[in-house]
C-alpha cells in the first residue's frame, strides 16, 4: 500500500475510532426528560406495592402537555383535575381533583393514592420512574409506560 493511501485508511480508522467513542446509542426508555404527556403506570404509594385484586385494572396518571390537565385510573375509578408544574425547580402540585364514585374492592389504596396526589409539592425522574414527593418524603412511583400498556378499557375515557 503507498503512503497517501495507508495514511487515508489511518485516518479513516482513527475518525471511526473517535465517532465510536463519542456517540452514545440511545436508549428511548431512559431519555424521559419531562413527565408530560406520557403514560405512568403507578408502581407503588408511600412505600408499598400496590396489589390489585382481580377485577380492577392498572393504575396510571396522565399530566396532559395542553391546559395542564391531570388525569388516570387508581385501578378502580377514573380522576381527573389539573396540575402546575416548574420543571426548573422539579415543583408540582395538582388541584381540583376529582373522581368517578364506583364501589371498590380496595377503596383504601385508592384512597392512600388520591390523598398523596392532593399533596404532592415536587417530583423527580430518573431513566423511566417518576417519583412525587411530599416535602422530602417519597410517596408515590410510578413507571412510564405506553398507551398499550394501558388497559384499552380505561385508557383516556374520563376526558
């Protein structure tokens, strides 16, 4: 091989070897930059896992992009309410929160779930968990997910 030609294949070689040591292959799941918009299946409140009985479907919280709406499922009944959000300062609360009145087999873990989500004041996300926080105390995670993720029953049904 003569010089030009070897030094070409060197340098090709080293702007390869560089490029494969800067870039980073992305990973969809862990680049969850904001809670908006996206589908968090809850995962557990204050501390424990949520167990849903036979006939319910999964929990989940929805904060809309548009008009700040907050909405989901507490695995039996459908809330809705809005929410104000300072992404800077990782604060947020939800108010006006209400919620469809149908009898529940666990109505205490639902109502342990309304209750936190009156008072959460901040959150934090790390790779694809949402965690809310009331003062420093964490008190509620939940996991993105997927509109498939969703049971098609419930999904998006309150607005």
């Amino acid at each position: 091989m003569s010089t030009p030609k070897f030094l070409l294949a060197i340098g090709v070689l080293m702007a390869l070897l560089i490029a494969s040591c800067t870039v980073k292959p992305k990973n969809l799941a862990s680049e969850v930059y904001t809670f908006k918009d996206a589908y968090w299946m809850l995962m557990s409140v204050e501390g424990q896992s949520p167990q849903a009985p036979n006939n319910t479907k999964t929990a989940y919280i929805r904060f809309e992009e548009n008009d700040n709406d907050v909405h989901g499922f507490t695995g039996c009944n459908k809330f809705s309410g809005k929410y104000e959000a300072d992404p800077e300062r990782s604060k947020l609360t939800m108010n006006s929160l209400s919620a469809t009145e149908v009898a529940c087999p666990n109505a205490d873990t639902e109502n342990k779930l309304m209750q936190v989500l009156q008072n959460v004041d901040s959150y934090r996300i790390s790779d694809n968990i949402l965690t809310l926080y009331v003062g420093n105390k964490a008190v509620a995670t939940f996991m993105t997910g997927t509109e498939r993720s969703i049971d098609n029953e419930v999904k998006d049904e309150l607005h």
